[in-house]
C-alpha cells in the first residue's frame, strides 16, 4: 500500500522527479538519468501500471485519493500529497489531470530482439525460455513495422504510436535521433497507445537498415515523388517494414536510396497547382499505416 | 500602393483589427462584426491576396518592409509599421512570423449553390454568365465532398481542410456550429489550404442533409463501429459525400441513421483489446479522404 505523504514545499527533494514538467531539455537530461519517465492523468497511469511500469512515486490533489484508491493500495511507492498551487509550484503548470506519477522504465529489446519478436514483459506473463534477455518475453515475430528516421516532435511520435496501434502495425522502430515516445507529452497525445505497441530504437543510423535486411524485412519509403509506386498499389509481401521522415525534409537521401522501393500517396494535380502539395507527418502516416495493414 | 504608416501606440484605434489575437471570444464576435479574419506570416497572406481576398490593413515590424515591397506596391490598404514590442502589445503574443493582415472575407457560396459547383470568384476570373450571385464564379460540380458535423477544434477544421485539398476532394460543408476555417489558427494549421478549396455552411443542422439528397449527392457517414462497411469496399457512385462528427462524439445519431451507408477504418482488434480504440479525427479523417478519392 502506498504511503500517503503531504507535501507543502515545492522544492521538497522527494519531489524532485516531478520539478519543471514544461522544461524540455531540463526533462530530457533528469529522465534519462534517473531511467524515469511521467505519466500524467488516472488513465494514463493505470494503463501504464497495468503493462507492468513499476511507480517509483505518485504526485497527487486531495480530490484523487478516493478515485485512485484501489491503485494506491496495490503499489508500494509514496504517494505526495500536495495542493493545487504547490502542484503548480512544482511542475510550472495548472495540472488539469491533477495526478501525476513517475515510473520507472523497463529494459526495451534491441532492434533485432524486436524484429525476432521479443516484447518487454508484461504482468501475467509465464517465465521467459531460457536464453531470453532479461524483461523481455517471445511473442509472434512481427511482420508490419514503422520505422520512424529523425522525427523531432513529441505530439507527431506519440500520434504516429496512435495510429500504427490502432491500425494494427505489430512494431515501431526509431532511428536514434527520434523523439522519446515516453516523454510526457508522446504519451499523452498517443493516448497511451506508447505502452501497447513494441519498440526498439536503433543505435547507429547509418547501418539501421541493414537490421530490417537481416530480419528479412522489405523496406518501403514513403516519399512525396508522386512518380513512384502509390502506396495502396505495392505488393504486401510476409514482412514489410515501412519508413517514415522527419517533419520537415522527409527521409534522408541515404535511406531513400536504400530502400527496397519508393511508395507515395497519391496528391491532386489541383491541390498542387494551389500550392497545397503536401499532407502533414501524422496525416500522411495514418494513410500509410492504413495502406500497410489492408 | 500602401501607406507605410508607424505606430507607436498599441491602443491606436486604427489598429483595432489587430487587437489580442488569443482571445478567441473576443476574436469570433469582432471578426464576425467586421466580416473580417486575420493572416499570419508573408506566406499566408500572399496566398490570400492572390485568391482575391481583400486587405483592410497590415500590420509588420521593419524587416518585413523589404521582402514583401511587392506586395506594399500592388495593395491600397494601409501597411501599419510597429516595433517587436508594440506588435506584442497589440496581438497579445510575441508573433514570430513578423507581418499580419487583416482581410476582407468573401460572400461564401450557399450549400446548394457550392453543391452546383459554384464558388467564389478569384482574380483573373471572366465576368459572370447572366444569373451567377454576386462574387461567384460557376466550375464543374464537385463529385467528391466531406461534410463536417459540429467539429470545434480550429486545428483539427485547419487540418482536415489541409488533407481534403492535398488529396483531391473538391469541397467542403460545414455544419451550422464547425469552428470558422478563417479563423488565425485553423489558417495556419491548413498551410493555406482554406484558400483553395471552395466551402460553404450550412444554415440548418436538422436538414442539411436533405441539402445533399437534393443535389444526388450519396452520403457515407464514417463511425467506429466495426460491423459496417470499411471505407475502401464502399461503391463510389458519381456523387459522394463523407461525413465526419466531432472530436468527442463522433455524427450525431440523426446524421448516422440519415446516411446513406455507414463506413468504417478497420482496426486491430488486439489494440482495441489494450484500449487503443480509436484514431484522433484528422488521422480518420486523412485515411477516409483517402479512401474517398481513391
């Protein structure tokens, strides 16, 4: 059971993996340190607890105490108390979810593991085989992935996570400069989906794409060069990995060329004219996924 | 060519078009008033002067005098020159694109006339035949339109008019209550595309899809439920009008019996199974545009 424990100073060190919640280069440089990530919100949190992220510590109002009860009494972390204002003092910010927790992280598979099928760990799992690496557990090896080369932006990583969730891409890969998807603002915008769908972040860019040939994987990247292959019309052969670039310059010329074949989403010849020639990385994404999956 | 006009005084009563540009109650009823919308940044408004819009005044700090110098020439409206912090202290916020214009809006065609294939005129365009209203030009009547019930987000109306363009749907239609496509941050978020695809409102919620029976237009209402047709199986006859509800709540239950057909995204079921149930209204929006126009 959780310790209740009030807190009236923000500058409290227990506190302190709750402190400057907006300052992103502040959170990259605390969260990567300490292996920690936030969850903000009651639902977002019990999806986080229910995938097996232990609670290093609970932030909450007064008011969250009764609705999160059965929570609090199956974890083992302090749970602060704290007013709204001392909330505001801590965070730099009118939390509207008025729950926040810090979770630890859990070990992620190396990018062949994932392409193996190997997923962390959930509670309920049986014992891993022997051999299995630490946390992680074998599942169905996956045969649709989303590579994601240098995406930037928190929101579009967590509503890409989103979509290739929903439309059932079995796994993402992240290139190594890509966004964490367990910064508080991805989760919050993937909508939790960041805790349902396995991932694995590559550690060398140049050779990334040799892992997806190894596993056996054809690469398709997706370009807005209306001469290529429309993305509804490529064959869908066993394991497919389809790669995606970063808001502004799309996939590097590197990728591009090493891609098995280039595929686009078909624009209007009008729209062009207009000089409306191009869809925003979450729009073009959900079309892609779509066309992945059919 | 304009009047290069300084100002010194964020209360000048000539810059009133200008004034706290986020204070989104304030903006609705003073642009309603005025009948006239804000664009931001050189690229916005040259878009918009060159669809023929208006423009009452501009508003720029000096670094902007040299690059748009052309555009200064070509318009009679006068050009309202202010420091960083008087333009800050008009707007509200520090307005990092540096140039602001207030523009005129244009008679907005009736569903029924845009449904016709009416739409408003542009610079260049001939004279109008014996009959077209004031401001109207007639084009070829839209085959592929999306038709937007109630959505409030002026991001997410930017957006989905910023997909609907790039992928070749010919028009949109807006529910009585959508958020306003010229509003500063739906302009923004669309890339321009609220300049290039013609739209109209409908006046009555109730019957407006009589509106579209009328003009033989078949209406596919999308919706989560996963019994229904998926939006790619669905016959496309000569006239097809999609239509997409709320972020909240989806179509409203008149609309979704109303329909013609329901459509759905197909989901993965083990997504649905970790609670990813659903894809945020721009992605939806993007693949079943898609789907629309394939």
């Amino acid at each position: 059971m959780a310790d209740i424990v009030p807190v009236h100073d923000p500058a409290d060190p227990r506190i302190a993996d709750f402190v400057r919640l907006r300052d992103v280069e502040l959170r990259k440089s605390l969260e990567a340190e300490h292996g920690l990530f936030i969850a903000e919100g009651e639902k977002v949190i019990r999806r986080a607890v229910a995938t097996g992220y232990p609670v290093r510590a609970l932030l909450l109002t007064a008011k969250w105490l009764e609705p999160m009860r059965d929570l609090l009494d199956a974890v083992t972390a302090p749970a602060y108390l704290v007013a709204d204002e001392v909330m505001e003092g801590i965070t730099g910010f009118t939390v509207h979810r008025g729950a926040l927790a810090s979770m630890a992280r859990k070990p992620l598979p190396s990018v062949p593991d994932l392409l193996a099928g190997l997923r962390p760990a959930v509670p309920g799992d049986p014992a891993p085989p022997p051999g299995v690496p630490a946390g992680l557990r074998p599942g169905p090896p996956p045969r649709r992935v989303v590579v994601l080369e240098d995406l930037v932006d928190h929101g579009n990583v967590g509503a890409i996570f989103r979509c290739a969730a929903a439309l059932g891409v079995d796994a993402i890969v992240l290139s190594p400069r890509c966004a964490d998807p367990l910064y508080r603002r991805a989760i919050k915008v993937s909508m939790g989906a960041v805790f349902a769908i396995p991932y694995a972040r590559m550690t060398d860019w140049y050779h990334g794409l040799a892992l997806l040939r190894d596993a056996c994987f054809r690469t398709l990247a997706l370009t807005p060069d209306q001469t290529v292959t429309p993305i509804d019309k490529v064959a869908l052969t066993d394991r497919v990995a389809l790669l995606l670039g970063s808001e502004g310059d799309g996939l590097s010329s590197r990728w591009l060329s090493e891609a098995d074949e280039r595929v686009c989403i078909p624009m209007s010849r009008d729209a062009m004219r207009m000089g409306v020639d191009s869809l925003n990385v979450v729009a073009a994404a959900a079309i892609a996924c779509h066309g992945l999956v059919r």
